[in-house]
C-alpha cells in the first residue's frame, strides 16, 4: 500500500469520525471508547500485514500531531463538565483516584516484572511507570456515552462526569516526569528541567495565543493562530525529546483560564476530536506488536488485571468516603474501567520515544484496558447508576458487545 | 484571509509585534537547525499570520508579509527554518494549488467569463503572439550576461531564447487569486484579472509545450521534429476537461445530498487525488480548475463551494507563500540580480505595453486599460514548474537555466503583489469590511 493510499485511509476515517459525533453530543454510533478503531488497525497491520509498521512511519509528523491535538482538545475543556466548571471536592476526588490507580499500578509492576524480563533500575522504572500512566486514566467519552445515552441524572452520575473530566492531569504529567528522566544522547535539555520546560512552554505558547486571540473572536484568524500555535508547540516538544502531549495540555488549560473566547473555541475545536481520534487509534492498533517480546502480552494482562483491581479499590474508598457513592454497589468500581482515547495516545507516544520493550508493552496495555474497560466500564456503570435509581427513560439500544 | 486591519488598535499592534518578537526567540532558542517539520510549519503559520496584520498599516498585502516571513525565517537569513524542513513543505504545494485552481474555477462565472471573453482572448493571443518573441529577443541579445549562453550556437541560443519567452508568459494564479482572498476586491479589474490569469494558465501550458517541441530540434541538431508530443497534449488537456467536469459534478451532487466536512473533502482532494491526476499526466491545475467552474456555474453550490474552499485557504495560503519565502535563493539570487533584474524589468514593461495595447483594441473598462498591467507582474509555482520541465529536457545548461528561473521568479514574486495590490486599490475595488466574527457551524470546523 503506498504512502497515498495510507493518506486516503486516514482521511477517509476522519471523514467518518466527524459523522459519528457532531459537535458535543454524543450520537450513540460506535462504541463508547472507540476500541474498534484500534481492534481495525490491528487486524489491518500486525495480522493481515495491509498497513505496515515502515510505511506508517512516515507518518510520525502526523501522530504527533495527533497525539498533541488531542491533549489541547483536553487542556481546552479541562475542569469543565458540559461547559459548567466542576466543583473543587469532584476534581480532588477525580486526582486521588487517579493517583491511587497510578501508584498501584507502578507498584505492582515494579515487583512483577522482575520475573518477566531482566532490565536494570532505571528501564525497570519506565517501563512500570509507562504501563501504569497508560492504564490510570477512565474516559469520559464512555461516562457521557452512558450518562447521554440512558438520560442519567443524579449527584453519582454528575460527579463520575466531573471525576473523569479533571483526573487526566495525572497522567499527563506523569508522562512528563517518565519522558524527563529519560533523556536521550541528543536530548538537549538536562533531565531534571526537560519536564519543567515542556510545561513552561506549554503555559507560554497558551500565553501567547490567548493574547492574540484578543479582544474579537475572528474565526478564521482564530483557527490559524491555534493551529500554528499548536504546530509550534508540537515541533519545539518532539525537538526537546519531550512528549507533546504535556505541553500541548498545558497550553489548553492556559488558554482556557486566560483567553474571554474559551467557549468559541470549544464550540470551534470540538467537532475535530473525532476527526483526529479515530486515525489515531487505527495508527495505534496497527502499531501494536504484541510478538516482538513474549513478556509484551502478559505485562499487558498483568496492567490490565492490576487496573481492574486497582479500580476496584477506588470504588471501595470513594463508597466509603464520599456521600454521593454511599448507596452504590461495593463493585461500583468497576464503572471507572473504561479507556480510551488518552490512554491509547499515551501509549503512542510511548512507543514513539522507547522503540521496543517498553514502547511496545506501553501501546499494548493501553489497546488491553480500552478493549476489556469496553466490555465492563459502561454495563457496570449504567448497572451502578440503575441501583442508585439515576437512570431515566432508558432506550432500547443495545449495549455495546450486544449487551442490553 | 483578514481584511479587516482598520478595527485594530494601537495596542493589538503592539501586543503582535512583542508577540513576534517573542516567537522568533522562543523558536530561536528551541529549534537547533529548523529542521523540525511540525515546528517549522507552526512558526511559518503564526509569524506569518502576525506579520500579515502588521503589515495591514502600510497597505501592504499579506501575501508580501508572509513571502518576507518566510525569507527572513529561511535557511539563509535566521536559519529559524531550515534547508530540509523547507523541502518536506513542499506537500503543501499540492493543496494549495488545489485550492487555488478550485477557487479559481468557482470564482469564474459565465455570465463574467461571457463579458470579459473578447478582452481575454485578445490579451491571451497578443501576450503568446508579441510578448514572448519580444521577451525572446530580450534574452538573445543580454547573452553576453548569461555565462551558459556564451557556450550555445547562435541557433541553440534562438530555441533556448524561444523556450524563455514561451516561460516568461505565465503568470500566477495563486497570487492573483491570495490576493483577490485578502482585499475581498470585486470590480471590473478583479474580474478581468481573474479571469484572463486563470485562462492564461492553461493557454501557456498549450503554448510552452509547442515551443518546447519546436525548439528541440534547434537545441540538438540530433533531435528531428516530432509532432507526437503534441497529440500527446491534446489527450492530456481534453482527458483533464474531461475529468474536471466529472469531478465538478460528482463535488456538487456531494453538496446537494452530504454538504458536510467538506474541509476533509478539499483535503482529499488536495493530497490524494491531485497526486492521483499528476502520476496519471493530467493537467492538474486545469481539471481542478474545470471542477470549479463547473460546481460554480452548472448547480447552485457555488457560494457554499466558495467558502468552504476560502476557509481552508485561509491556512494553506499562509503556509503556501511563508514556505516560498523561505525557499527563496538568495546567494543564488546575490549572484545572478544584474541579468534576473533586467529580464524580469523587461517582462514586466513589454507585459504592461501589451496590456495598454490590448486594452486599446478591445476598448476595455477605463479601469482595466488604466491599472490590468498590475496583475501580469507575479510569478510563483506555475513558471517554477516550467522551469524544472526545462532542466530536465535539457541537462547539458537546464541547471543554470533554472537558476535563472528560479532568480528571476523571486523578484517577480516579491514586487508582483504590491504591484497588483496598488493596482486594485486605486481602482477602488478593494473591501473593507471586516472578517465574520462569529463561531464556526456545527460540522464545519474540522
């Protein structure tokens, strides 16, 4: 398949993906994580051999791209729910959870791996770390999916949005601090600062934006000060050996805050998540080489369980902790399992700075947890929701997987 | 593309003055060598953005801000962009083009194309017939400035001379057209330069490839005449009529029945089957140019069409023009300015005594008699494209050819704009209403 063919693919499937959701409302096409796209791409590359893992390289300018949109999309709408601010007690419990799953996870694998695979302290580290930060995150696609889909109201509901909404930080800047202290020969930036550069920059970038932006929301001029920001802020992270993701989250948050037209801008933004999610999830699907380390699959099992768990533990501490959780089931937890889109993009770019062991076993937990969080998260969500009584007129549309 | 410099205040040029500053050293400091792609197309984007509205004051056009951006920001002046970033750009070229040919397409209707007809065949005929022999005769007799022409036998150096003139006739779509984005200009000269360049285009292609066929034989003695070079471009510019009208209808009934993410539809179109149409030998410029035409004139999409197309343009355009500023040679350009000066300062009087000439004779609008010259100044792509098929035909001296070329096409693109800017405005045809403001519709912003 030539470069052109790859370049129709892509396009084609952005063309699709901007049908399956307009604007911010979420249709009910697909599945809430969008895991088919990656479940495609991998039957497209890895087992038919169609997309090839070379010929996708070419298109790396493009991942990044990607890969850094996607976190300004988050940046941009970060600490709201439905454009409403969510509340302060909702953000913390978003971050602890976040946080609990995280350090659970590196903790496990720390001591597991081990007994897969002999790597010194420091690769050790990144590699538990990686595969941890990939697996912390529960998307909120899959929240609103449930929450739009079965007309849910309630206090749980609205502070599983909010908790989903706020806790993307965490791994975002974990994968700042993982990237930092790994700095390649040619990295030109000690390690100890890379993370704080990549931020700064970010935060500057966002600065300058939201200036430019104005007084009068111009659209034209408008996209093309966002989108050369962003392609600039993109360039100089990828040049810093840091992940665009970081800065690119940084420099949607600062806009966010600082910039008068922040609901134009979500309102003119949003309709390109889906645009550039879905070829990015088939790129990710069809980069996954779960062959070419036989400890790649079981660390991507032993993430995918450990995230069960550790999901599992959160739901147990917020039952006990917080009030809108206290009627909820003790297995409640399992309703955080869902991944998605940070997830997979996490591992991307995981797999684009540590080419094998570890790029691959970062890639290949996050395809893991967004293909079982699909099969669990949103029947286990709309399950706790329906036993809190949150639930409203629900549809006749069939779960995803054939669930009803 | 804003037209709109007239609402800003002092402060908003002040805030993007310091913000340019700021960008230059951030990128300065972050980017080692520019050879970042991603990084090197946001800086383009940005700097050539802010240095547009700056420029608003001075009456300049964008186009000139960002052709001055991107040679400032090129590999021979700050290095902020580099040698390599600046050849994987050129995947921007493809869209831009696209989009020029399409809008160009969708910007002719018939009703303006069936009032201008006569006026642009004439020039069309009198700029092939006059201008290009005169153009011709400029390049003979300056041989001895031109160090590979001393080497030619006074025949070669005839059909080379030829071949010159045969370039130095076409024009620049993509100018004429950025141009008429940002001034919003509407009028008897807008209409009239529209369309004569447009039409041009395909009138030089036609042109240039019989003058190369001819000069052959003139070049190499061991060439004989071969007319199969022609009936090859016949096949070429009917089957490109032919797709164009295809693909034309195909965009329209598109729009009737989906009429949604049509920014992806351009993108498509730009990138895969603009390279598609290429590897199969059509006239790129010309089916897409076709296409437009048809969308515009034989269904009602044509204003939709039109805006969707100005709105992705509005970002490739910037891309398109900082990238060939960039691109600009100018060691080559400090080496070869005494012969590129005079053959570019000939073009542009014998251009501007046909366009008097023509005028004249087909009694055109008092407007287009007076300031029609101003649009025939620009050179960009077209003529570069021209130049590269010359290099290679000809091995031997195709090298210092192009360099000549690609000399000669810098001080055009550079003086062209302002030339046609200044034209437009003292026609009085330039808008001055300011850019919508409000948010993008559902489904259009992708």
């Amino acid at each position: 398949m030539t470069s052109l063919g790859y370049l129709l693919g892509l396009l084609l499937l952005a063309y699709l993906g901007t049908f399956l959701v307009g604007n911010r409302a979420i249709r009910g096409f697909g599945l809430s994580s969008s895991v088919e796209y990656v479940v495609l791409g991998f039957l497209l590359g890895p087992v038919l051999g169609i997309l090839q893992r070379d010929a996708l390289s070419t298109f790396d300018p493009l991942t990044h791209l990607a890969i850094g949109w996607l976190a300004l999309l988050v940046g941009l709408d970060y600490g709201h729910n439905n454009n409403i601010r969510v509340r302060l007690r909702s953000g913390l419990a978003g971050t602890l959870v976040a946080l609990l799953t995280l350090g659970l996870l590196v903790l496990v694998l720390w001591w597991l791996l081990p007994l897969q695979v002999k790597l010194d302290p420091a690769q050790r580290l990144t590699l538990a770390a990686g595969v941890a930060i990939a697996c912390t995150e529960t998307t909120h696609h899959a929240v609103r999916w449930v929450v739009e889909r079965y007309k849910a109201q309630g206090p749980l509901a609205r502070l599983l949005g909010e908790m989903t909404d706020v806790e993307d930080l965490v791994p975002i800047v974990a994968c700042a601090l993982v990237f930092a202290l790994n700095p390649t020969q040619d990295a030109p930036l000690p390690a100890g600062t890379a993370a704080l550069v990549s931020l700064g920059l970010g935060v500057g970038i966002g600065l300058l934006t939201a200036a430019l932006l104005g007084r009068e929301f111009r659209l034209d001029e408008s996209w093309r000060l966002l989108l050369g920001a962003s392609l600039l802020a993109i360039g100089l992270s990828v040049q810093t050996r840091m992940p665009p993701l970081t800065a690119l989250f940084a420099m949607g948050v600062t806009i966010s805050i600082s910039s008068q037209h922040r609901s134009e801008i979500v309102q003119m933004t949003a309709p390109s998540e889906r645009a550039v999610l879905l070829p990015a999830l088939l790129v990710a699907g069809a980069r996954l080489d779960l062959s070419s380390n036989s400890a790649v699959p079981v660390i991507a099992l032993v993430a995918v369980l450990g995230r069960l768990v550790a999901k599992l533990l959160c739901g147990l501490a917020m039952k006990g902790l917080v009030p809108e959780a206290r009627s909820a089931r003790p297995w409640m937890g399992l309703s955080l399992v869902s991944a998605g889109g940070l997830a997979m993009s996490i591992g991307l770019a995981f797999h684009l700075r540590f080419p094998g062991l570890i790029g691959d076993a970062v890639l290949a937990s996050a395809a893991g947890a967004s293909l079982l969080g699909e099969f669990i998260g949103p029947p286990a969500l709309r399950s706790t929701l329906a036993h809190c009584g949150e639930l409203g007129n629900a549809t006749e549309t069939p779960l995803p997987g054939g669930r009803s | 593309m804003s037209a709109s410099g007239g609402h800003r205040s002092q402060l908003s040029y002040g805030v993007m003055a310091a913000a340019l500053a700021l960008l230059l050293v951030l990128t300065k400091v972050f980017s080692s060598g520019g050879d970042n792609l991603l990084g090197a197309l946001g800086f383009l984007l940005l700097a050539g953005t802010l240095a547009g509205e700056l420029f608003e004051p001075l009456k300049l056009p964008h186009l000139t801000a960002y052709l001055i951006t991107g040679l400032i920001a090129g590999p021979h002046l700050l290095g902020l962009v580099g040698h390599h970033a600046v050849e994987e750009m050129t995947f921007v070229n493809s869209l831009a083009l696209a989009l020029i040919a399409l809008a160009g397409g969708a910007e002719l209707k018939i009703e303006v194309l069936r009032q201008e007809l006569r006026s642009i065949s004439v020039a069309n005929a009198l700029h092939i017939v006059l201008g290009a022999p005169l153009i011709a005769l400029v390049f003979y007799l300056a041989r001895p400035m031109i160090p590979f022409a001393q080497q030619l036998t006074p025949m070669a150096l005839l059909g080379v001379a030829l071949l010159w003139g045969a370039t130095a006739v076409s024009r620049s779509p993509a100018a004429t057209l950025a141009l008429l984005s940002q001034t919003r200009a509407k009028g008897p000269l807008a209409n009239n330069a529209l369309a004569f360049i447009m039409l041009s285009d395909a009138a030089v292609a036609v042109f240039f490839s019989v003058v190369l066929v001819l000069a052959r034989p003139m070049i190499d003695p061991s060439v004989e005449l071969s007319l199969k070079e022609l009936g090859e471009l016949g096949h070429e510019l009917l089957g490109s009529v032919a797709v164009g009208t295809t693909m034309g209808l195909l965009l329209a009934g598109y729009m009737r029945l989906v009429g949604a993410q049509m920014q992806l539809v351009l993108l498509v179109l730009g990138f895969v089957i603009w390279e598609t149409l290429r590897y199969l030998h059509f006239d790129t410029l010309l089916t897409f140019l076709v296409a437009g035409f048809v969308v515009q004139n034989l269904s009602n999409q044509g204003p939709a069409f039109l805006h969707a197309v100005e709105r992705l343009s509005s970002v490739v355009f910037v891309l398109f023009f900082t990238s060939a500023g960039a691109h600009l040679d100018l060691p080559l350009l400090g080496k070869m300015w005494p012969v590129a000066l005079l053959l570019a300062g000939s073009r542009a009087v014998i251009a501007t005594g046909i366009s008097k000439l023509s005028s004249r004779l087909v009694n055109d609008h008092p407007m287009v008699a007076r300031w029609g010259w101003t649009s025939l100044v620009s050179q960009a792509g077209l003529t570069l494209g021209l130049v590269i098929i010359l290099e290679r035909a000809f091995p031997a001296f195709g090298g210092d050819l192009r360099s000549l070329g690609v000399a000669t096409v810098a001080i055009n693109e550079m003086v062209g704009p302002l030339l046609f800017k200044m034209g437009l405005d003292r026609a009085g045809e330039t808008s001055h209403e300011p850019e919508p403001t409000r948010p993008a519709p559902e489904g259009e912003a992708s």
